[in-house]
C-alpha cells in the first residue's frame, strides 16, 4: 500500500551516492564490483567488527562510509553462492530492501565473489525488495505513524540493481514483478476489514482483472439459487450481504487444451454462526477469505505476465453470521451435487462452501486438475504451524508437483493422508454426509469431506489456515496476510502447464 519502489537494471559502476549494496558470500569474500564500493576498504574491518560472516540474508550497515559520497554502504549475505534457489536470492532481496531502510537511492552490486548469478536470479532480487517493501498502511491517517519507515507520501524508493546482463535481468524482472503484483493483492485483501469487503466488494475486485484480459462472471444469489448450490447458500443464510460466485478465465493456451483449476473459499468473515466462536482473536477471521484471496492474486499474477496456459479461478464469497435467519445445527441441506449434508457444526462453513465450488468447477470445465485453497481448520495450525500447508490429494504426480514447487518458492507444503478409515468419520444416519468427524485428525476429515465432490479429477487441497494469516514475520513479508500460495501455484503453473 506504501508507494511501490521502482526497481531499475544497470551495468556495473561504483554508485557515487545514495545507498549502496554489496552481497557477500559466506567467509567475507568481496567481488571486484563490491570492492570498489569501499575504496577506503573500511568493510572487512566492519564485518570483523559486526561478527558478520555472510550467511545468507545477514546485514552489516555503516553510514558515510570513507573517501565516498555515499550515505551508506551496506552488505548482505548470500550463505554459501553457488547452488541458490530462488527463494534464497527472494530473501537476500528481501534482506536488501530492510537494510534500505530509509534510503530514498539505493544501488545493489549483484556482483557475488565465487558466483554468476543468471537473469532470473536478479530478477527474483528485485521481487523480493518488492515483497518485503509492502505495506498495509491505508487507515493510517498521521505521516509519522507508518510502521517502520515512516514515509507514507513520500516518493517511492528508487533501487537501482546492477548486474551483468541488465536486459535480461529486465526481462525476467517483468514477469516476476507481475507475479509480485499478484501477491501484493491477495495480501491487500486479506488484511481489509470485513466491514470494507463483503462478498459483492469482493467480487467488485474479481471484476476487476477484466482490465488484464480476464473473463469474469459474477453469479449473484439468486443465480446460485437456480443453480443450486445449496450448501454454499446456507452458510450464507445469517449475513445481511448476500453472497457471490466469481468465475474467472485466463485463456493464455491452446483453445484445445484443457484449463487448470484453482478454487478459493471466500469467507469474508467467519463468526461460526450459531455455532459461535470464542471473542478471543475472532478478529482474525477476516482472513477467512485467504485461499480465494490467493486464486484472485494468482489469476492477476498469469495475466500480467500472459501466462501461455489456460486457467480458470472459481471463489465463494459468503459472510458466516448468527441471526434468526441463519442455518442451525441438525439441519439437513442439498449440495450442488445432489448429496445431502448434515450439518453438525455451522463453525464448519468452508467445507460447505467448497463442495459446490468443486462440483460446480468439475462440470462445468473439466479441468486438468483443480487445486483448492482454504484457511480450512485450525487443527492444520496444530500439525504444521505456520511453517507448512497441509496438502491432500487424490494424485501423487499432482502433489509432487506441487510439493517441488513449495521447495524452491519456499511456500512449503506437507503432505498428509486421505484414507477409507478417515472418511466413514463423517457418515451420518441421517444424510449422505455430516459436516465435522469430531475432534481426531480434524484437517484429515475436513479433506475427505472435500474428496466427495471432486469424483476423479486430479485435485489437491492446501489447507492454509496457518501460512495464509498471522504468519511471522520474513525477509520478503512483513505484513500480517502473506499471500501464500500465489507464487507457489504460479511456479506449479509455469514448470508444467504452459506450452
Ligand atoms: N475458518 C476456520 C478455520 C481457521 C481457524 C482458520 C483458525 C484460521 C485460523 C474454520 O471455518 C473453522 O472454524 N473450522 C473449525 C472446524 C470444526 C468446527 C470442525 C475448526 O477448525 O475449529
Ligand atoms: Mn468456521
Ligand atoms: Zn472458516
């Protein structure tokens, strides 16, 4: 929200003012180009001085360094160059904007003893400054009062990265910065208050991805009455604010080729109903609506950068409220699908929501797969804290795909099982289904409850209740919404399903 930095590419030259960056490989060794930005060669002295050893997106600062005109000259660690992925050059990018800190011109030496890093190297560099530059500041009303840097309307940083082949470094940067974009928007909407975006506000900004090429249907209440995704409209059912479906479509591939699926639960805010939650952190369940947050950013991100692939992003949008009008526990309610569902829990809202989401996806576009994304169950928080989402599929080549792409994007998935046992926990006398499997392996049964309405598409579930929110602190995020699962599933998506 604070003023995006810009973000340049150059051929090497000792910057003569501003801030100046050097990276540094672990054992303190400097590049020429890093050398020549300490003439006085006052750094091995400061990293002796600092303990600093390089280690990979470590800092060591010292202002008005000697026989410059810099303000500053910093260094930021690599660990050991050579075999870095792209979430390591991320968190030195990361690690670059925080020791930026307050600079207004900022030159980074990406000039790395004992290393060659590629275009898409630098270029992952200048997203992980865009990344950890984020801001939610928006209600902040006072100029001073602005987290950490305190510059709310000034302009935007200004970074220059020089490097050995700028052009390519640009190019790259163009594409990553797209997918930055995309992230930077799911964060923005999982950080706005519920009171601000309802479902139709929220839809408002799945329409508005029509400026990038994007089709997007709205289908208003009444149409998902016809329709008949009657599990969705029930827990819609306690809201003043009707609900929402958003469709939308990237067509960036062959019109032959199927379209990949991505569906987001979209609960703007989640009360659990009249199976009330404890006020204790309920504020938190703004957040609710991540995993559609995350579908809404990724469908910006393939876009922006023409993604040669077809997809399609589906999200439910619906607000979970106590009333006299909301659903109760014991009802018995009709899925898209036609099977019915005991409703034990009106805390257990996603899975409702998902159900006709994945059924409706299914049929409509027979997609390659479908990946969904929910903040499901705080039972995930339990198993994988904030470090892992927990994923569930039906295909192992899916969900080595995507467990790959959590690796080098660092947006982490772990794997955890479906199995016949799990899933006659939620068999019911009384309907096809019931909503919750009681207090054992709660995001296990969640998921099986999920598996029933996708028949045999390959699918994967990311439940990130505990990496889309409240997530700590990073190198590349400092913002309470992470807009986890944008560039995991855009990795996902460039290393397999474009052509
Ligand atoms: N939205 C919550 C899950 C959640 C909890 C997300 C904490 C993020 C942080 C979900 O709708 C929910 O309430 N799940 C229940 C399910 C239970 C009633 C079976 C839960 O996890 O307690
Ligand atoms: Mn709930
Ligand atoms: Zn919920």
């Amino acid at each position: 929200m604070t003023k995006e930095p810009t973000v340049a590419f150059a051929e090497f030259a000792t910057p003569k003012s501003g801030s100046a960056i050097v990276l540094v490989p672990e054992g303190g060794k400097l590049s020429d180009a890093a050398a020549s930005c300490d003439p006085a060669g006052v750094l091995p002295r400061v990293f002796d001085t600092a303990e600093f050893k390089g280690k990979l997106a470590a800092s060591v600062e010292i202002f008005a360094p000697q026989e410059t005109q810099l303000d500053r000259l910093a260094a930021v660690g690599t660990g050991k160059a050579g075999a870095l992925d792209e979430n390591a050059w991320l968190r030195i990018g990361g690690a670059v904007a925080a020791a930026a800190k307050n600079a207004k011109e900022v030159t980074v030496v990406v000039d790395v003893a004992d290393a060659s890093p590629g275009a898409r190297d630098v270029a992952a560099i200048g997203l992980g400054i865009l990344l950890r530059s984020y801001r939610f500041d928006k209600y902040k009303t006072r100029k001073d009062d602005n987290g950490d840097n305190g510059r709310k309307d000034d302009k935007p940083v200004k970074y220059t990265i020089q490097c050995a082949d700028p052009a390519a470094a640009e190019k790259a940067f163009a594409e990553a910065s797209a997918v930055g974009q995309g992230v930077s928007l799911a964060r923005d909407l999982v950080n706005e208050p519920a009171n601000i975006l309802g479902p139709e506000e929220f839809a408002d900004k799945a329409k508005a991805l029509e400026k990038l090429g994007v089709k997007v249907d709205i289908l208003t209440e009444k149409e998902l009455e016809k329709i008949g995704m009657g599990a969705l409209l029930a827990v819609g059912r306690g809201s003043v604010r009707p609900p929402r479906v958003a469709v939308m479509r990237w067509d960036g591939g062959d019109s032959k080729q199927k379209p990949v699926a991505f569906v987001g639960k979209g609960v703007v805010f989640d009360t659990g109903g009249i199976s009330i939650k404890p006020a204790a952190s309920m504020e938190d369940m703004k957040g609710d609506m991540a995993g559609a947050a995350t579908v809404v950013g990724l469908m910006h991100a393939l876009a922006a950068r023409k993604a040669q692939t077809n997809a399609v992003g589906i999200i439910g949008l619906v607000e979970n409220m106590p009333d006299g009008n909301a659903q109760r526990p014991g009802d018995i309610v009709t899925s898209l699908s036609g099977q019915t569902i005991e409703v034990i829990n009106t805390d257990a809202e996603g899975r409702l929501v998902l159900a006709d989401l994945l059924w409706h996806c299914k049929e409509e576009f027979k997609p390659e797969f479908m990946v969904n994304l929910a903040t499901l169950t705080g039972a995930v928080i339990v198993a994988l804290g904030n470090q892992h989402a927990g994923l569930f599929s039906n295909d192992d080549a899916l969900a080595e795909r995507l467990a790959a792409a959590g690796k080098v994007t660092g947006e982490k998935v772990w794997r955890l099982p479906l199995g016949s046992e799990y899933d006659k926990l939620i068999d019911t006398k009384n309907a096809d289904m019931k909503n919750t499997g009681g207090r054992s392996a709660g995001s296990i049964t969640a998921a099986q409850f999920l598996k029933r309405f996708v028949d045999d598409t390959p699918w994967a579930h990311l439940d990130i209740a505990g990496t889309g929110m409240a997530s700590p602190s990073s190198e590349i995020n400092q913002s309470w919404a992470s807009g986890f699962g944008v560039r995991l599933l855009d990795r996902l998506v460039a290393d397999h399903y474009e052509r």
